[in-house]
C-alpha cells in the first residue's frame, strides 16, 4: 500500500499546504507578479529561478513549499526518489514565444534561453537538481488530472523496487492560467525518521480515489 503524506495546491494566487492556507496575494496581479512575489515572501534563495521559464517557476516553487519544514529528503537515497508529473498545456506558453522569436525573417532573434525550456519534463530536471533527485522521473500530458494514472504509475515504480517515494502531481501554465496540485507519495512501511513527522496527520491517503477526492476539494 501507498500513502499521500503531503500535498501543496498553488492557485488563484495562493498557496495551501495540507489543507491550510499558508500565503495569499491580490487576485488581481498576474501570475508572473505572484509567483516573483511569493519566491520572495519565503526568502528562498536559489537565483536560477529567476532564468526560468513560468512552467518552472510553478514547479519550482510548489516543490519548495512540498518541502519546506519536512524531513522527507533526509530520509531516502537520492536514487529512490522519483518525480511524475503531468499537465495539459504542455510547454505550449513558452513554445509560442520561442516560436515568435523564429517566425519573423526581418526580426529573427531565437533565444537559447527560452529554446532551452520547450519541453515540458525540463521542469523535473529543475526539481532534480535543485534537490540532487536521482531517481525515475516522467511526464505526461492530458487532457485534465488523472489520478488514476499517476497513482498506477507510482504503484508500478514501487513494486519494481525503483524507488520508495515519489514528487508527482500536476502543474500547468498557459499564459495567465495556472494551477500546480504536488504531493508526496510514498510506501506505506516507511523509514522511522519519516514515521515520526507524518503520525496521525487527517490529510494522509492511500488510494487514487482518496487523491481524487483531496483534489477535488481544492478545485
């Protein structure tokens, strides 16, 4: 068996973690304001996230609130971490700039900056190296939040004895719209560092049903 032992929403300009809102800015800003903003309401300090594109700031920044206060990455090698994750957009927000930077003959001006982000799963490799993750990773890309499919996949992993923990859930960016739903999933018999943090918390699930439900509390 596996449980959800903590999970992060990110949108509508804030941030909930386990349930409780944990940081709010004005509805009205943008996503890019909120997003610079909430990086820096946490003083994180990790400058990288300024070149990133807006999928991988989402990212980022869901990754660090997942892990913020916990001692989850203290309690497994790094090579049985993995990270799935999924969304609908695709890399289609940064796609359409890279793709306006190519499309004018008389203004061309292609950006390895932005050329480098037009691939989806590069938001994992973000969270990879900025937590020194080492395990099996995937992306998928559909139509809306599969639990079902995500859950399924994590099992798979877990009785290959690929790894014994996963970051997975959805983020996705087009232009102004975006919406990040990240949890650690994680074996049931779990190491005895980890046991003592998570112990008797109400939002722990352990099934693709139970994590559809949390997500459908939240949108």
């Amino acid at each position: 068996m596996s449980i959800i032992t903590k999970y992060c929403i990110i949108r509508d300009n804030r941030i909930v973690i386990n349930g409780e809102l944990d940081y709010q800015a004005d509805l009205t800003l943008p996503f890019i304001e909120f997003i610079k903003g909430a990086y820096r309401h946490y003083k994180f300090n990790y400058l990288k996230f300024f070149k990133m594109d807006e999928l991988c700031k989402l990212a980022y920044l869901g990754s660090e609130m997942l892990l913020k206060n916990d001692n989850f990455l203290d309690c497994y090698p790094s090579n049985e971490i993995g990270v799935i994750l999924s969304n609908c957009a695709s890399s289609l927000d940064i796609d359409i700039k890279h793709q306006k930077t190519i499309s004018d003959k008389d203004n061309y001006f292609p950006s390895p900056a932005v050329f480098v982000y037009t691939l989806p799963n590069i938001m994992i490799g973000e969270i990879c190296i900025r937590h020194k993750i080492n395990g099996e990773n995937a992306m998928f890309v559909s139509e809306r939040f599969d639990p079902d499919q995500l859950w399924q996949y994590a099992e798979m992993l877990f009785s290959s004895a690929k790894v014994s923990a996963v970051i997975s859930g959805w983020v996705d960016v087009m232009y102004d719209s975006y919406a990040a739903f990240l949890y650690i999933m994680e074996k049931d018999n779990l190491p005895e560092q980890r046991q003592s943090q998570i112990i008797n918390k109400s939002y722990i699930c352990n099934s693709s049903q139970h994590l559809s439900e949390l997500y459908n509390r939240h949108f």
